[in-house]
C-alpha cells in the first residue's frame, strides 16, 4: 500500500507575539479548521526553509502574513517563484490571504493597498454564476459570512483568473486560476476565538482604526461554510 504524501502547510509568518500567545499560530488554526486528515508538512519559508519539489506533497495551502506582498521579501519572491511553477505543474494549491494576494502577484496580476482600506471583521461574500459552478464551491449559499483582516488586495487579476466570489469591499475575494490553483482573500481558518483576539488585540489597533469594535465583536459568529472550502480542498488530495 501506497503511504499518503503529506499535505503541505506553507506559513508565510509568525503572528504578531500577543496574538501567538493568545491562540497559538497558524499552523494550529488551519489543523483545528481541517480536522483529522493524516500528515501534514509545515515549511516556513519566512525564515529560510526550502520550499519542497512537486512529488514530495499531496497539495499546498499558502496561509495569511502580517507581511506585505509590495514589500517584496526574498522569502516572499521565493515562494512567488515555487507558486508558479508548482502551479505550472498541476498541483493543487490553495491560497488564503497573503497566500491568496501572492498567487496572484506570482501569475502577473497587481496586488497592492486597496484604495477604499481595510477590510476586516464577519463581512458576506456573495457567490457569481462561475463560483456556483465550480467544483470546489458546489452546494454552498449563494451567500455566506466570512472573517476578513487584510489591507492589500488583488486589483488585477493575472491573465485567466476567474473570479468566482465577491464581497461589497473587494470584487476579488475567490478566484481560480487553473483546475487545480484556487485561492480565498478571506479566512475560512479562523475561529471565533481566532476573529474575537484579533479584534482586542493591541497589535491591531492600526487596522482597526474608524472600526467599531463593539459591532466587530458582536457580529462574530462561526462561519462554517467558508470552513467548509478547506475541507472540501483537502478532500480533493
């Protein structure tokens, strides 16, 4: 019998220290939002570690960062290199946020500071006829909630991006680039003990600024459909 490749977790960077202690780091999250689902491989390229050879892995997630993808870290052009050619390839790769803007900075489309601001806090995303669709997407609501922290965006796409969601803020929120290439501006790994931290957190406070913290908390919920998107990619493996 074949052993399973393990799935690769690619964190794009550590947390901001009061959040890290708080609810630990991404890696855990996405662990807690997937489930059970056999090995899986973390690399960090953030602090030097190769990124793997196709072959090695059943597919990637590429998760969030307080980082900024105009900055255009070694580490961050490095993974923006291997996105492209995995992709190229075939491999199954799901972008969330940071992960999500880089896909698509790495297949030549333009990210950079959204002109309307930040987006953060539960905000609807709304499915077009493409995302109803699409495989991935199958039997999900027309519309359902999502937790947002970013304040760059993906504001061209790379040439064959297929936009399949958009939110009010952001007409870029999921979008597919290839059968097996997918990514989500939102973060269907977070939790509400994750989104409720991130709210109260000093390290935020920038972000937040002209934000109703009160409205931000009460609105949190749990949002198992955009949950239901990591699941559903994993299962594909």
């Amino acid at each position: 019998m074949t052993e399973k490749l393990p799935l690769l977790l690619v964190q794009m960077g550590h947390p901001p220290a009061d959040i890290r202690n708080a609810v630990g780091e991404q890696p855990q999250w996405f662990n807690e939002a997937i489930g059970d689902v056999g090995p899986v491989w973390v690399v960090s390229p953030f602090e030097g570690e190769p990124l793997p050879v196709k072959g090695t892995f059943s597919g990637a997630i590429v998760t969030g960062s307080w980082a900024m993808v105009t900055d255009r870290e070694a580490w961050s052009e490095r993974t923006a290199e291997w996105l492209r050619e995995i992709i190229q390839a075939g491999v199954p790769v799901l972008g969330v946020c940071y992960g999500h803007q880089l896909m698509a900075h790495a297949l030549g489309g333009v990210v950079d500071y959204h002109p309307q601001g930040s987006e953060f806090g539960q905000i609807a995303v709304t499915l077009n006829t493409a995302g109803k669709e699409d495989a991935l997407l199958s039997g999900l609501p027309e519309m359902f909630y999502t937790n947002l922290s970013h304040e760059q965006s993906v504001l061209t796409l790379p040439a064959g991006g297929v936009v399949l969601a958009a939110s009010s803020h952001d007409p870029h929120q999921i979008v597919r680039y290839s059968p097996t290439a997918f990514s989500v501006q939102f973060h269907p790994e977070f939790s509400t003990t994750v989104m409720n931290t991130m709210i109260n957190s000093r390290s935020e406070r920038a972000a937040l600024k002209g934000k109703n913290l009160d409205a931000l908390l009460a609105r949190n919920e749990d949002t198992p459909e955009a949950r239901s998107i990591l699941q559903r990619f994993v299962a594909l493996l």
